[in-house]
C-alpha cells in the first residue's frame, strides 16, 4: 500500500535499526539465527535458541520458569531468553527481519502476525503441527483466528493464549451507593456519573487515552451500537452514524467523569491510578487481575463488558497470542521443540494461570484455577456464549497494527481534549482502512 502509513513505517524502522543492533547481536550470536531473507534449517536438534517475549518485564519471570523447566526435560538444548517490551516489540521485529538478527523463536500475537508473515520471515506451521504432541489439543477458535489473521490461509504461529476485554469495578463503592452492577451499558454511565465526585477527587471511570487506547475505543463503540460486522462490502463501519454516536458518548465521560490525567494513560498508568485511589471502573483485560488482587483483594470484580439492554453482548475480537518459528533459524528442530513445550498441557496452565488468560490448550483450559478464577471463567464463557457477538478486526491487514495503533493515537487524544470531534476520527481512521483492504485484496 502506497500511503504515509507504510512510509513513516519504513523510516521509524530505518531510524530504529542503530538503536536496536545491541539487542539483534545478542540474539544472533551463536544461535545461529540469521535474517528473514537467509535459508535456516533443522539444525541437530540441541545447541542454544533465542526466544523474544513480546511481553518482556511483564511475563519475565513466568518465561523463565518454563525455560527452566525446559532445559531441565532437554539437557542439550539452552534456551536464550530476551525480553522485548509489548510497545517496541513491531519495531524490533520489523528491524531485524531487514537488518538481520531474528530470534529462533518469538512471541506473535494475531494483530502484528500478517505484518511480519507478509515480510516472508515466519514459518508456516501447519505440517509441524499436523505431526505435533500438540494436535488435536489446541483450542479450534485460537487456531481459525491465528490462520485469518496470516492472511494466506497458513498457520504462523501456535497459539498460546487469549485475552479477553474485562470490565472491573470497585465493588465496595457500588455497595455503598447502592448501584446495580456495571452489566449493562445503561448502568455503566448510571454508575459512572453517580460515583464521580470531583470536588474530592472521586472518579467513576478511568479511560485509556495514551498508549493502547483505540482497541478499547473500538470495544466500546460497538459494544453500544450493536453493529457486528466490521466490513460492509469493502467499506468498513467503523464510521457508521451509530458508531459515531456511540464515541462521542464515550469520550464524553473524559474530565467529567474520569481523571484528567488520562488522556495521555497507557495500560501500566492507568492500571496503577485504579488499584491506588477511588475510581469506580476501569476497562482493562485479563491480565491486570493480579495486580487488582494484590492491591484490593476483596473490593472489586472482573466482568466482561457490558451488554445492550436486551442482554446481546458485541464485542470486538481480542488478539490471540501465540509462539512464532522463524524462518531464518538454523536450528529449527531445537526451537520446534520448545515451542510444543511452551503449548504443552502443563506449561500453558503456567503461564496463563499468572497471567490470567484464556488457555488455548483445551486441556489447559479445564484445570481447576480456571474454574475457581471468575474473570477467566466469565471471559471463556463470554467468548463462547450464545448471546455474544464477536466484530473480527482485520488482523490480516499488514497495516493494522500501525493504522489501530500509533497511526491514530494521537487523533484519539484530540478527541478526548475537544480538537478533533469523533466523526472527523473515525472518518480518518475509516480511510485508511478501506484503503488499506483494497491494497490488500489487489494482493489476494
């Protein structure tokens, strides 16, 4: 797609690669790994492989503990494990595939899967997983929406886990008001206007203005409209009169419901702002649980987001996440054989029961912490529920995560401050995107 979007990529990515070479070197070194453009291989099966966490500092030590876990079953294979933060996490990818120094194996969620996939730097899995301890034994839903979002048809990446959009919500200051729980989109601004008082810095909501903040805007937009389809023909809706009013609904809770501050909060600043003051909701995922737990054990709950009045759910598609095999890598037997384990019943439980997410190994997902986590159990069940309907974000556009992301941020944040209306937003971001799938289907 000839567009800014796709230029101001390729200079992000060129003005990244200085900045980023001490990471590459580290994964390069004697892992044999190389660029997207080199041949790989199988290897002998042992020897040292990178592993990237595409949530570096936050699931660290997790990873680590199933790293150990893995070297100790596989004497002869060493794991490198490197750390790359979710918000630079493209970028590094990006940089490597065209600088060279790609890991073995990555972490690769379906919103930047078509991304890296289109660059010819991962690869297809399916034969793998067809031979695999694991077939039969990965969650369907993960695994159709991990083959969408690749764009071809191929399997990329094996998936690991799903999040799901959580509402939480101070139950003790709903109790002592007297309000109805926030389950339906009525009762949320019921409660967040009656819980505001700003006189002693007492908020009803806490909205995602930095970092982050469009799929949170896209989950509330169609969750109010009740539109479940992304597409129209080949136009999107994300700019339908419905949506439209649905936004401006929204964001018209900033500074007059929600803290001021927010509108330049990503995830980490506005998880911290909840747990520590006295703001009703917060709309967040899954993975925040453990921190609401540590600080206001007792005094809150995570529903999935509210339903219209006759109880529908709409809900946009979550990413799923998921372990890439990269092309490049010249001992892919190795790497094959860590990401069955990372997958496998035991260390999938692992890793979702700290994080707090779905797992996508069906056995995974029946152990008891599931059942006795109710955030998780309700966002399964949402997920699969009767009532719910599910809007599929075009994951597979390699521009996606660029256009829903740092393309239109700080657009969102205009919005919030009064310098750009909703309709102006969505009608930009509803161009970039019907541009964005023609490109893409001229290729397809």
């Amino acid at each position: 797609m000839k567009s800014s979007i796709r230029r101001s990529r390729r200079a992000a990515v060129a003005v990244a690669l200085g900045s980023v070479l001490a990471l590459t070197a580290t994964a390069c070194g004697d892992d044999g790994s190389g660029s997207a453009g080199g041949k790989g291989g199988e290897g002998s099966g042992k020897g040292t492989i990178t592993f990237w966490d595409n949530n570096g500092g936050v699931r660290t030590d997790v990873w680590k503990e199933i790293i150990a876990d893995f070297e100790k079953q596989n004497p002869g294979i060493k794991v490198t494990y490197v750390g790359v933060p979710a918000a630079s996490v493209q970028s590094k990818y990006d940089t490597a595939i065209q600088g060279g120094g790609l890991p073995d194996v990555g972490g690769v969620g379906t919103a930047m899967l078509a991304e890296i996939a289109a660059q010819g730097a991962l690869e297809p899995l399916d034969s793998r997983l067809a031979k695999s301890s694991l077939n039969g034994k990965l969650n369907e839903k993960f695994l159709e929406s991990v083959k969408s979002a690749g764009g071809d048809g191929e399997t990329y990446s094996v998936p690991t886990s799903a999040n799901n959009g959580t509402l939480w919500y101070r139950t003790d200051l709903f109790s002592a008001v007297k309000l109805a729980p926030p389950t339906t989109w009525t009762n949320f601004y019921t409660a967040a206007g009656k819980l505001t008082d700003r006189a002693k810095n007492r908020f009803g909501y806490t909205i995602r203005g930095g970092e982050g903040s469009i799929a949170q805007a896209l989950d509330a937009m169609y969750g109010q409209s009740g539109i479940t389809s992304f597409w129209n023909g080949d136009k999107t809706t994300v700019n339908d009169p419905k949506n439209v009013t649905a936004l401006e609904k929204y964001t018209g809770l900033y500074k007059k419901d929600t803290p001021s501050a927010d509108v330049n909060n990503d995830f980490t600043k506005m998880v911290a702002q909840w747990d520590s003051g006295t703001i009703g909701m917060l709309s967040h995922n899954l993975g925040s649980y453990a921190d609401h737990e540590k600080a206001l054990s007792g005094k809150f709950r995570g529903i999935p987001n509210p339903t219209l009045d006759d109880g529908t759910r709409v809900q946009v598609s979550n990413p799923v996440d998921g372990l890439g095999l990269f092309k490049s890598g010249k001992n892919k037997a190795a790497a094959w054989k860590f990401i069955e384990f990372a997958a496998s019943h035991a260390s999938n439980s692992k890793w979702n029961e700290s994080a707090g997410q779905v797992p996508a190994n069906d056995e995974a997902a029946q152990d008891a912490w599931v059942r006795a986590s109710e955030p998780t159990k309700l966002a399964a069940e949402a997920l699969s529920g009767a009532t719910t309907k599910i809007v599929q974000l075009p994951y597979y556009l390699p521009d996606w995560n660029t256009v829903s992301k740092a393309g239109n941020e700080p657009n969102f944040q205009k919005v919030l401050l009064g310098k750009m209306t909703a309709k102006e937003f969505l009608d930009t971001l509803a161009d970039q995107l019907n541009k964005a799938q023609a490109d893409w289907k001229k290729n397809h």
